[in-house]
C-alpha cells in the first residue's frame, strides 16, 4: 500500500516538477555551478568541501526531513528543553563541521515518515537531506532529476572507516544505489544476521549426557531425549522444538527453521542464482522435500510443538520461559527471548548452538538484503557533500573521537536511552555482530577497554556485570545475562563456525507481484503447515509447486530476470 501510494505522488511531481523554475524540479543548474566553482576558488571552503572532517569557515544551514526523537527522558536533567534542532547531536556536528539543520518536517518511521516524504515530492519542497524507504522510491527520483549526484561526493569525503563498512559489502550495498554508473544515495546498511541459532537448555543437556549438536542427527535425538525422559520434570510432558506458524524464510527469522532447509540446499522464500546467472524461487526447487520430509516427521513424532500452527508471538515465550520447551531456532539475540526463563528458574541455563552442519562440515545460511533505505540530497543544494561529511561524523568520528570533553553530551544522551542523531539510520560493517562480539570478549578476558568504541562500552558493561556476578560480586539480572549471551556467546560460536553463505540475488518488487504475490505467499505457507503437520503428505508439494507457476509464478519469475538484466 505504501509503495502504491509513494508512486502515486511521484507520478504527479513528474508533471509539477517540470512547470517550476529553470530546469527540473526548478533548479537553476547554471547559477548552482557557478556557486560552487566560487567557492572551490576559496582554500578554507576547498578544504570544507572535498575533505571527510574540514569544517566550514562560515555556517552551513541546511534543510531535513527526519524521523523524531522521544525527549521526554531528559527532563529534569541539564538537557531538558532539547528538541530536533537542537541537541546534542546537533550541537556536536556544529562544533565539529560548523553545520546546522533547519527540519521541514519530522515524522515517526515506517508508514508516517514514507507519507511525510511523499508529500514533501508532490509539493515540490524536498530537503536538502532527507531518507527514503525503498528503492523504488529513489528510482523514481534519479529518474526524475530530483537528487543529486553523490558520486565525487563520497570519493573526496567519505572517511577510511566509512568505505570500510561499505567495502565490507563486496559492492552489494553501493551498487543498490548507482545508476548510470553514478552514486545517486548513500544506501543504509543491514549487517548480517548469520545463521539461524539452536538454543537449547543446557542444563537439561547435562543432566542426560548429552553432547553438543553438530549434524542434523544430534538435533533429532536431543528433540527426542527431551521428549522421552522429561528432564524438566514437567507434569504434562515436554514440548517438542518451538516454531513459528511461518516456519521459515527470513534472513534472521525467531522460531524459523532454515537451517533445516539450507542443510538440503533448499533456500525457501528467496530469489537465487540457478548457477547460470538466473534467478529462480528457492521454494519450488525440488531440495524443498527433503527439508519437509524431516520435518514432516519430526512433527509426527512429536519432536516439534504440536500446536506450533496456532501458537501466537507470546505463547511461544511463555513456553519456553515455563520451561515446558527446551528447545527453539532463534538467532544472536534469542537470550532475550529467554532471559526471563532465570528469573522463574536460576537452574534454567540455556546455550546457543551453530548447527547442522553437513557432511562437508558446512552450515549453509542465505543472506538477507544488505540495505534497507537510502539518504539521498536535493538536486541543487550547493553541498552535496555534507550528507557524506554527517555520516562520517555519526558513524566513524562520534565512536572514536579522541576528544572525550567533546562526547560527553552524547554518552549522557545515551545513558538516558535518548538518539537525538541526525540521520536516523544504519551503516555499519556487514558482519559488525562478529567484530562487536570479538571486541567485547577480549575486553573481558584481558581487562583492556580501549579498543572499545563509545558504544561498545555501554554493551560492555552490561556483559562485565554478568561476568562479575558469576564470581559472587552481585546477583545475576536477566538482562544482564542475556546481554552476554547474545553479545559474546552467540556472535563467537558464529565466528567460529564453518558457515557458506548463499546471497539473494533480488529483493525488489516486480509488477506483477502487486496483484499477484499475496496469494502465492499465502499459499505457500499453507503449504508449509499442511505437510509438515500431516494434513497433506511430502508429495503435495508437487502439487504445489505446479499450482505456483501457473497462479502467477512463472510470470513473476520472468519479470524478476527483466529487472535483473536491466542491472
């Protein structure tokens, strides 16, 4: 609904843009250029306008479009009063670059901020700066001549640390934003979820013997020694492995078994290179049945909740906090899932554990889409490069800034659990969770916090409370505990395991998926529940899968290989 409605819009600015000013979208292209070129004559605006941190020698006020910040949590503090203008934030990028916001408008995330920014298109008054939400959106802008060219932008300014998160990338994330060989946004960034977590009660573990999960044929029979001899004394027996009604299919999916499907090669939900440079669904490929197959009777045995198709967001947690279930496929951070869990049983231990892996000793995982929006600038705005200057500031220099007066405003925002920042995005390495995990544990192996961020000491001492409190220097908190798990525990089994990760090679949407993709996903996860609960047998899935192509699939699957060809 949102995309229709955005596209709306742009389809009107199209013709309002044309009647405005000199050129599109107004812009006097000219008299901008001849802005520009006088300043680059000037070495203090030179150095400004070509350099990641060279600050301006006179103020630059520039327009936003920003999502809003709670800052009910400063009052009564020395902040109270702050608002998106002015703040900590702002204040330090005033300090450091000599920069001021002006907002034209500010907006919760999600539906209202997608609204705000298509009406700030269709009215002709986009900001300086502002993000967008998916790529048709920004499709429709470049195409438009609405943004501007951010291409030597970011060659002159983008800081070291910067072009090291997006290098991380392998040019996924860049590449989502140029056309015509031009850098058209500075693309947020989502960093890797890793593979799917088996967390398991390990104190159940070693009350039966039992070993560390490693091939498919461990979960199996830890699922059934969980059933048969009911370590937690349960008086109505104990749960099989907790799963979502969903089953599976996103990248980092809670209660999702795709690890069960990326052991048969199966990628379920995702658009996959065929090894000949198309793309085809992963759900109807015939490695599907040989996840569903296992599943299917796993399910019949009782090793999965056999109210997993009806079970909602909450019963899942209440299960395994109750500890009727020791068993579910969360991700790094399932210790919150089950933090409570200590609090209703200091017995209760549970254990995040990398697995199946196969007879190679792989563990295959596809990845999720490596960006998720886009902060794009105003066709005619004299600096393009202050968008790169800002991410720089609140990405590379605000973590490592070697003036600490200068952070202060900052670590006490933070300490009231406030943001104020200016652009209210991601852009961190791609596999940030394993550099976190690497950087927190050996601070609390060795004692040395200053190879820790300004960010990571915060998420330090969450993790050092728990450490301490296992040497009796105070009680174990849940969240406490379940900082540590899903900080260090979790984020280091991934780093140590043997893991193939399988890239998707679209995420887009396709005409025909408007209409059409509804009710094939609907379909498919009926699929799902039927043959896994015995409803229907594995050869259904055949059935399926013809039903698929011809309800819209084979046409999708076409339009999808247009859009990438196009690419």
């Amino acid at each position: 609904m949102k995309r229709k409605f955005v596209i709306m819009l742009l389809t009107l600015t199209m013709t309002s843009t044309y009647l405005v000013g000199c050129g599109k979208g107004g812009v006097n292209e000219e008299e901008v250029k001849a802005n520009i070129e006088a300043k680059m004559e000037d070495p203090a605006w030179k150095e400004a306008m070509t350099t990641p941190y060279g600050a301006y020698p006179e103020l630059v006020t520039y327009t936003l479009g920003r999502t809003a910040h709670n800052y009910d949590a400063l009052k009564g503090t020395e902040y109270e009063g702050d608002n998106d203008s002015n703040n900590a934030w702002t204040r330090y990028i005033n300090k450091k670059i000599n920069a001021q916001n002006e907002n034209i408008f500010e907006a919760n995330t999600g539906e209202d901020y997608a609204q705000k920014v298509s009406m700030a298109i269709v009215s002709n008054e986009i900001p300086d700066i502002m993000a967008v939400s998916d790529y048709e959106t920004l499709k429709q802008l470049y195409e438009n001549d609405l943004i501007a060219d951010l291409t030597e932008s970011y060659e002159n300014c983008a800081s070291d640390v910067i072009k090291d998160i997006y290098n991380s990338y392998d040019g996924r994330v860049l590449e989502t934003a140029t056309f015509d060989g031009k850098l058209m946004a500075l693309p947020t960034t989502e960093i890797s979820h890793g593979p799917g977590i088996l967390w398991l009660r390990q104190d159940w573990m070693d009350k039966l013997g039992l070993e560390p999960p490693k091939t498919l044929e461990d979960i199996e029979n830890i699922l059934q020694q969980f059933k048969d001899k009911n370590p937690g004394n349960n008086p109505e027996g104990t749960e099989g492995l907790v799963i979502a009604p969903e089953v599976v299919g996103k990248s980092g999916g809670g209660y999702q078994v795709n690890n069960i499907f990326g052991y048969f090669g199966a990628y379920p939900y995702q658009w996959i290179d065929d090894g000949n440079g198309k793309a085809i669904y992963g759900s109807i490929q015939p490695e599907m049945k040989e996840a569903l197959t296992v599943l299917a009777d796993w399910y019949k045995k009782g090793l999965i909740d056999k109210q997993m198709a009806v079970r909602t967001y909450d019963d899942r947690k209440a299960i395994l906090t109750s500890g009727k279930s020791g068993a579910f496929f969360g991700n790094w951070w399932g210790g919150w899932e089950v933090s409570e869990a200590t609090s209703l049983n200091p017995d209760a231990k549970w254990t995040p554990y990398v697995t199946p892996f196969d007879e190679n000793g792989e563990l295959k995982m596809f990845t999720g889409n490596p960006n998720s929006s886009y902060l794009v600038v105003r066709k005619g705005f004299e600096h393009p490069e202050l968008l790169i200057k800002l991410a720089n500031i609140q990405y590379d220099l605000s973590n490592y800034d070697e003036n600490k007066e200068d952070l202060k405003e900052l670590n006490d925002y933070k300490k009231n659990n406030v943001d104020g920042s200016v652009l209210a995005t991601n852009i961190d390495y791609y596999d940030g969770l394993i550099r976190l995990g690497g950087r927190i544990k050996e601070a609390l192996d060795t004692g040395d916090t200053s190879n820790l961020n300004r960010t990571d000491l915060v998420l330090f001492e969450g993790c050092k409370k728990y450490i301490d409190s296992l040497e009796g220097n105070g009680e174990v908190t849940p969240s406490d505990w379940a900082n540590y798990m899903s900080l260090v525990e979790a984020p280091n089994a991934v780093a140590q395991a043997n893991i193939k990760e399988i890239n998707p090679v679209f995420f887009g949407n396709t005409p025909s998926m408007t209409l059409k993709w509804p009710t094939l996903s609907k379909m498919e996860q009926e699929m799902y529940l039927k043959i896994i609960t015995g409803e229907k047998s594995v050869d259904y899935f055949d059935e399926f899968v013809e039903t698929w192509k011809k309800t819209g699939g084979d046409e999708i699957t076409e339009e999808v290989n247009q859009e990438l060809n196009k690419k």
